[in-house]
C-alpha cells in the first residue's frame, strides 16, 4: 500500500464513524502526547516530583498555544 492509498483509506474510515468516536481518538491521542511529554520532562529533571512535571507539562503546553 502506498503511502497515498493509507492515508484516503484512513480517511474513509473517519468519515464512517460518528463524531464520538472521532473525539474519542483525539483524547486519547492527546493524552498520549502528553504522556510523552511528561517521560521527556521526568528524563530532563530526574528530581522533579509529580506536581512540578504537571507544572512544567502546563508550562509546555502554554508555549505551544501562545505560537
């Protein structure tokens, strides 16, 4: 399959699923996003407790709606 062809089968495949589902994907898809982002910021400040990685995640994704 070419790269071309996944792409418009995936998209045939969001179109066919309601718009629950379409969100439900973007969740979680953000929410992984941020688990990545937080493994990035325990490995950068291995001394970081929980409430300060969730401060510099907030921080993070501050910087990237502010751009």
């Amino acid at each position: 399959m070419q790269p071309g062809d996944a792409i418009a089968y995936q998209v045939l495949r969001y179109r066919s699923m309601t718009g629950e589902q379409r969100l439900s994907i973007a969740l979680d898809l953000h929410e992984l996003a941020c688990d990545l982002a937080r493994s990035g910021i325990r490995a950068r400040h291995p001394d970081a407790d929980a409430a300060a990685v969730e401060r510099l995640l907030r921080k993070r994704l501050e910087l990237v709606r502010s751009t």
